[in-house]
C-alpha cells in the first residue's frame, strides 16, 4: 500500500512534535515508532528523510561514546529546536 506525500508530511510533523516534547532528550528509533504507532522501518525511512532536510540530528553513539551496533537515537536541530519554541 501506498502513503501519499500528504500523509508522510503529517506524519513527519508528529515526529518533529514529540521530538519537542521530549526536548532536550533523544529517543531511539523504536521509541518514536511506538508513540506514533507507526512501522519502525517507515519512521526509520521518515527520519532519514528529516535528517536529509537538516531538521533532526541522529546520534550514533550512547554516552560514554561507544558506538551503538545497530540503533540511532535522534533529536532536534538547535535552530529547529528555537523555531518551535518560538512558535509555542
């Protein structure tokens, strides 16, 4: 089945939303998808294609800055972060 660009556009602002939301927290792909009751590897595809438009920024490595194997978490840019703000 086929999703209109419509669709994926209101479905990439959910993402953006709860990106906010959780700001200054990232969040694992998996956790995104379960919020936005969504396919992971969709979301996965969405993010990529945020990241693409510079709008999220993806995190490869956990805290002690070991690379993760086979996750991404990912968060807001600053400049996207501060147009929500400013918005709210």
């Amino acid at each position: 089945m086929r999703i209109s660009d419509q669709k994926k556009e209101k479905i990439s602002e959910q993402i953006l939303a709860h990106l906010f939301s959780i700001s200054p927290q990232s969040a694992f792909t998996s956790y995104i998808a379960q919020e936005i009751a969504r396919d992971e590897e969709f979301i996965k595809k969405l993010l990529l294609e945020l990241k693409s438009k510079n709008l999220i920024v993806e995190i490869k490595k956990n805290a002690e800055g070991v690379d993760y194997s086979r996750r991404s978490r990912w968060k807001l840019t600053n400049q996207v972060y501060q147009a929500y703000k400013d918005k709210q």
